[in-house]
C-alpha cells in the first residue's frame, strides 16, 4: 500500500523553513511545504489566495528587480517553447493571485535555477521569503496574447535578510517616485470572516466595488480600534463589513453608529441603518467604546 | 538693526540634521529648522499639515512606547499645573495632525528632558526621526475635560536607528494582532494639488467623504500607475481625485475611463462622464494606456 501525505495549503511563513533556504528539486520544496505542486508556478485557489510561486523563466513577460517582480500568470504558453499561444484567463492560479491582492495576504515566492532573473540562484531552488501583491493587471504580451500580471513587493515584516547578490547584470530601476503612504488598510482572519458573511456589501450602503472578474472588494472595520491605546479585540463581534468610502468616513469621524444601530452624520443626520446578519453578534460594549472617542452630532444619539 | 531670519516650515527630514541628533534647548532646535515655534508643542496649519511635535510632558494623557506614540493635542491645559481645565479644539496643531493623518504626511518628532517618558533624553530635546499619524480621536481626558489624541508610528522608509534604550521601564505594549496590509494608499506633492483643484470631491461620483470637521477626504489616483513596470509620471497630467470607493473600482479593474471621459463598468454600463476642472490637463496618453492594461468592457470603449 501506498502512503499518501497530504499537505494542507497554507498561507504565510512556514514555521520550520528560514528565508534564503535551498531545495533541489520540486519534490523537496513541496515536502517542505513551501510550494506544494510539482509543475504549475502557482498554488492556490481563487477563494482563499494564493500560497506561494515559483519564478522558473516559464514566460517572456516577467520582470524580476529582486525586491520588486512582475510575475506573468499562467496559461496561454506552449509548454515546449514557453511562448504565448492563447490568451490567459484571470482563472486558477492568476485568480488566486487577485484575491491576494485584494486581501493583502503574503505570497511565498521561490526562485529556481531556470527563471530568467539575475537573482536566480545557480542550482535548484531557493526560498527568497514572502511578497505581497501590489497591482494586478492584464495586456498584450509580447507574443500579441493577452496575459495577466501580478506586481509583486518584498515584504519588510520581520525584517529578512537581503536577497543574494545578483549573479547577472540587474535591470536598471528607474528612480522611485517620492510618495508618501496616505492610508493603510489592514486584513485579518476574523475580517475576512466578516467580509465573507456579508458578501463584501457594505453594512452602511448596501454597496461593494466592483472588481475586474464582477466579484466586490469590501474591508474589515474595527469598531473599537486594533493596536494601543484601544487594544480592540480582532474577531467577529467588533468588525464590520465596510466600504473603502464608509470605511475611512467612520475612522475619520465622520458618522457615528449608535446602540440602536443608527448611522448618523456629524450634524445629526441619519444615514440610514446598520445592516445585520442574524448570526453576527455584534458587541455593543464595542460600539459604545467606539462613541465615547468620537465627537458626538448635536443632536443627540 | 537687527536681523530675522525667517525659517520657512518644511514637511519631512531636515537635511542637515540626523535622527537622533540632540539639542540643548528650544532655541538651538528651531535654529536647525526641526521645531520652529519655542513654546508650543506642535509646529503646522491645519492647510499643510504638521510639520514637527515636542513631547515634553505637558499633558497628562500622553503614552510613549518608543515606536508608538499617543499624543495629546494642544490647548485647555493650565500652563502652570499642566492640568486639563477645558475642553480642547480640533484648532491649530490638533487641525495640522489631523491634516497629516489624511495625508499620510510624515511628522518630526522630538523628545524632550521634560517628557513622562521612559523614551525622553537625560538632558535637552532628541531629534528621533519622521512618525506617521495613523489615526485621530477625541474622549474625555483623564481630567474630565475633551481631549483630541493621535497615534503616531515611526516610519521604517530610510531605515532609521533604533531609539535609544529607554531609561526607566517602558511600559508594557499589549501583544499585536496579527494581521497584513490589505491596501495602501499612496499620496505626492502633484496628488495633493490635484485633490485641492476638485476640493476633495470624485472626479466620477462628485463626492468626498465627509471627516469629523465637516471637511472632505479624498484620494490621488494614477492614471498610468507609479512604479515599474509602468513608470507613471508623478504629476497633475496623470492623477485624477477619486473617492476611496472609485479608487478602488479603478485599480482593480471594476471600471475603465475612456478617451471620451466616459467611465465605464466592466459590463460597458456607463457610469458617467468624469467631472474635469478647466485648469486640469489631463493626458490623454495615460487614459490610452490605462486602457491598454485594463480587460475592456464587451460593448465597445
């Protein structure tokens, strides 16, 4: 009888492996648990994002500048002569990689001896640590075919060690353009619960942003906020499913949500009612924190 | 006669001056262009934003963590027993860091002697580096009285020194929930200009997201994205002001702008026609290549 491993997927770091650690071969990397298939250069699936990908040279149109890559999607290529013969389809692996984006959750990338990047180690693979997907978009490759590209960014978190030197001459970066960061929006598990109870529909408008494929973009708002001084718990009873709009209007204090689920405007006017799922208990210890660090309308709760 | 030199506020690192370099007094600090004013805490307008902040203990509701910081704002303190005695404003600096929160502006900040800190120099004022005002709220202080706080985290852009070691026990920081960046947004000097022509209103729905003091926020949009592989300028040409919402409908591909200012859905249902300032020149080659990385709606453009 055969003994079959299961490798449950798994997003992030992997506990036992450390960035810069090398593999020979595909079975070795998917032991590890790092990338799990042994042919396709992305895991994952469109529901809960990508896992991880490996950069191996599959397509013409990627770009690799070590901290920043513009990795090509999948499909579409001859698998012989790896050039573009069909237009990719934000499917699969390219899926997965939109959701990633849009829930700003890390990739593992694996660079192999074949990628066509100056960073590319000489034998094997190697594990160069977690990126996060900026920008996702699709165009004429090369080839005359449509592709979809993934723009992704190192991750400074945890503070990992530089990539190796590149063994070839790299691409010339054209100068960063001085911008500073005006907003971040952050994404955990409990949200991504939330998000998905509502169907990414705002609980203030009813509304969510369209995405490319029709499905909606929504964030998780804390009601008592993360982090010190408020120390707000991450689960369910103290997120909301909002939009980006709705979403920066109650952090900058501009609507308050009272006990009676009302949403009001500074000045008083009601916006409308918070929109409740019958199995999302929201805490009103929460919602009272919340009103006691907001300036309250003039008239009244 | 005497002679004034007139130092012009300025946002961001002074060149001259390294983080952590110290001072002996409030004069010598406005000499270096780090902290102008002599006695007040924070130096800016509420129009630009704040330029630099002193912890210097006047304010009894402050928390230092070294990393992160809550500050209180300024005004209704008795300057003799640095006691609460009124309500505080969203006026004068309080306005300046809400403006910087919603820019995403950086902020100097220096530590002084005085400061309830564990953080705070033996003797004299420390410069330690730009900090970013993540957020802004009002309660009531410690004292009975409204206060307007914010929560300042140092920037890593530059990869500062460490803080010096504290030098009495610093207080204990609550464990951090883990979680990932699910959107940044960015901000520029051109996006800023951009945002003030439309007065923080869509350029597509015509609204802004109201904020405490009735004032709007909106965001800077590229066109033709920052960054590689598309290398878009960074000036008024290419950057349009859009709601969060649109925002988002725009960088994940939920919408397209035609050549004929029409804004589009995915499924080719017209949105509208982008509201343009007559002053506002914007590059019709950008539109062109937003188009060329966008998936086109099935009726036509």
């Amino acid at each position: 009888m055969r003994v079959v491993t299961i490798t449950r997927g798994s997003i992030g770091p992997i506990a036992e492996v450390s960035v810069g650690a090398t593999f020979r071969d595909r079975r070795e990397l998917a032991s590890a648990g790092i990338h799990r298939p042994f042919q396709a250069g992305i895991s994952g699936v469109a529901s809960t994002g990508a896992e991880s990908i490996v950069l191996s040279g599959g397509y013409e149109d990627d770009l690799d500048l070590g901290d920043e890559i513009v990795y090509t999607g999948q499909g579409g290529n001859d698998l012989n002569t790896r050039r573009q013969v069909a237009d990719q389809e934000l499917t699969r692996g390219n899926a997965a990689l939109k959701t990633s984006c849009e829930l700003g959750l890390p990739v593992r990338v694996v660079r192999g001896s074949g990628a066509d990047s100056p960073y590319a180690p000489r034998a094997g693979y190697r594990y160069d640590g977690l990126y996060r997907v900026e920008s996702y978009w699709s165009r004429q490759g090369r080839s005359g075919f449509r592709v979809w590209q993934f723009k992704l960014v190192r991750m400074v978190e945890g503070r990992p060690p530089p990539l190796p030197e590149p063994v070839t001459e790299p691409p010339v970066a054209p100068p960063r353009v001085a911008s500073t960061v005006q907003r971040i929006v952050r994404n955990s598990a409990a949200a991504q619960r939330v998000k998905a109870l509502y169907r990414n529909r705002c609980q203030v408008c009813g509304e969510g942003v369209p995405t490319v494929d029709g499905s909606y973009y929504a964030e998780g708002a804390h009601i008592r906020p993360l982090g010190v001084p408020h120390n707000g718990p991450d689960h369910e009873a103290n997120i909301l499913c909002l939009c980006p709009n709705h979403h920066a209007r109650l952090d900058y204090g501009g609507m308050v949500i009272g006990p009676d689920w009302g949403v009001r405007a500074t000045d008083g006017t009601i916006l409308g009612s918070l929109h409740r799922d019958s199995s999302h208990a929201i805490g009103i210890d929460y919602i009272e924190y919340r009103l006691s660090i907001t300036r309250m309308p003039e008239s009244g709760r």
